[in-house]
C-alpha cells in the first residue's frame, strides 16, 4: 500500500482528514456548482479517504446517480462506505486502488473525476492526472483540488509555527513532494496534454490560534515518522514543539492563523462534435 505515504494511517489521522473535510466543504461545494453537480451524475472520488466528499457528492447526485469512492488504503475506505451506507447513501461504493500503479482508474466512465488533497502526495502526478482525465466521460469533468502550503503562517509572529512550517516543509519536499501542487494545478492539466484549465478557484481559511491551530499540531504528528526519518527532527524535540505549540495557543489564542490555500482547477472534456474536430 502506497509505501511513500508521508502522513500517517491512524485513527487520530483519520479523524484529522475528517475535520479538515468539515473546514473545506463550503470551497467544495462552490467548486461543485461550477461544474454543475447534480442528479443523477457519475461520480470518482480519488483518494477518498474517510469519504466525507462522497457524502457531498453522493447528496447532490441523488439515488438516480452513483458516488464510487477509490482509495489505496483499503481501511480507511472500507470504513467510509460502511458508514455511507448505514446512513442511507446507498449509491455509493468503494474500491481499493492504487493511482500510481499505472492501470486505468475502474469504473469509469465518470461525470465527475474530483481528487482533492490526493496529487499532492503523488510522485508522478502529471501520469496521475492523465489517468484520472482518461476516466472522465465525453462533456464530463475533472475537478482537482490541492494545497499550497506558502502562506502558512501566524501574525504576529511565533516561533513555533515558523518551526512547524520548517519542518512540514522541508519534510514533504526531501520526500519529492512539490509544496506548491495547488498552485501548479493549471501546468499540471497542460502537461498532461488536456490544455488549459477552463477554471480555478483559491480558497483560504484566517483562523487564529484557538480556532485552527489544531491542524498544525495533526499535520505536524502525522509527517513525525517522515521528519524523524530524513533526520529534519527528533522525537523529544517534537514533544518538546508540542508544550510549546500548546503554551503559545493559551497565551496567543487570538493571534491570526493563515491555513494553506486550496486551490482548484477543473476542465470539461469535449463532447460530440468538438471531440471530433479536437
Ligand atoms: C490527505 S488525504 C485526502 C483525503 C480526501 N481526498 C480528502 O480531501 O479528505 C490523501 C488520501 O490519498 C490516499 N492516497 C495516497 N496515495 C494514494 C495512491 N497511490 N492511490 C490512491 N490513493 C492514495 C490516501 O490514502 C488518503 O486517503
């Protein structure tokens, strides 16, 4: 199972991706109405994870249309379907697939392709995006959605989240991960040969300590194993970050917090008469 993770699979994690699902859905759902999701529509979720996209989905394409969800942790997905399901969505699914293993994405064709959070973690992800694209049906659409982790950042300044950006950074970076995917997403269309983006959306969220530095303190857990291991920090010094982090939220809780932006880039592919004479 996609052995170059760099978070962690845990129940803390997945709890974390839930929460940070709740924050992005208004960004979503506006990158949803863009490409006008509605019933009866087809959907992929690439890397689904615990399947909250799936819900969204699944509630606006409705019993006439179909939410598969795609993940390489069988886990996580498994879980997200059952809970799916039990909750009356059952024009949902869910397959165990790696997106970098190089076989087409199954069940296609798709109204919809949408992957978010997931190119980031890709190590070839122009290869990924041109499979997600060739699962797109005639006069559907692909819909990316990815991070880009510059303006992480807290005003007035603390040290602990200048050493928190340092870290996450550097770690995701000496993994191959590019920081900046989100921002990249329109090159990334191009040079999968689909052109260019018909539309970008960038969402942003000004927290403060109290409110989102939360997601500082997860994501900084989850790259722990990561940074240890390319040697960026060591485990009392992260514990050490923590008390610190933690001290800085109760005497700072109103200082403002900059999340990274997500950033979305879609593209309809052409249908009928413009497929010919593309
Ligand atoms: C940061 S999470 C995002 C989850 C979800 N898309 C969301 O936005 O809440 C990245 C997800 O991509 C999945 N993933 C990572 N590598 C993958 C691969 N090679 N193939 C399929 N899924 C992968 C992970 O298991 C994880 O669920």
């Amino acid at each position: 199972m996609a052995p170059n993770y760099a978070l962690l699979r845990d129940a803390t994690e997945y709890e974390r991706l839930r929460s940070q699902a709740r924050a992005w859905e208004p960004a979503t759902k506006r990158v949803f109405d863009e490409v006008a999701l509605g019933p009866g529509a087809h959907c992929l979720d690439a890397g689904c994870g615990p399947g909250l996209t799936m819900r969204l989905m699944a509630e606006r394409v409705g019993p006439s249309g179909h939410v598969m969800g795609v993940d390489v942790d069988a886990d996580v997905g498994d879980e997200a379907l059952a809970l799916l399901l039990a909750t009356g969505y059952g024009h949902c699914s869910f397959t165990v697939t790696d997106l970098e293993a190089g076989n087409p994405v199954p069940g296609g064709p798709f109204d919809l392709v949408y992957a978010r959070l997931v190119l980031f973690h890709m190590h070839d992800p122009v290869q990924v995006v041109r499979r997600l694209w060739d699962a797109v049906a005639p006069g559907g659409h692909l819909v990316l959605h990815d991070y880009d982790l510059r303006t992480v950042d807290v005003r007035p300044g603390l040290g602990s989240v200048q050493e928190f950006k340092q870290v996450a950074l550097a770690a995701f970076t000496e993994a191959g991960l590019d920081v900046h995917t989100g921002h990249r997403l329109p090159l990334l269309f191009q040079e999968a040969d689909i052109g260019s983006a018909d539309g970008t959306d960038v969402a942003g969220r000004l927290e403060t300590m109290r409110s989102g530095g939360w997601l500082f303190a997860e994501v900084y857990r989850s790259i722990l194993p990561l940074a240890v291991r390319l040697g960026l920090t060591t485990r009392p010094a992260y514990y050490s970050w923590f008390r610190e982090f933690a001290r800085d939220t109760v005497e700072h809780p109103d200082h403002a917090l900059l999340w990274p932006l997500l950033i979305g880039a879609w593209k309809r592919k052409p249908s009928g008469p413009l497929l010919a004479a593309a």
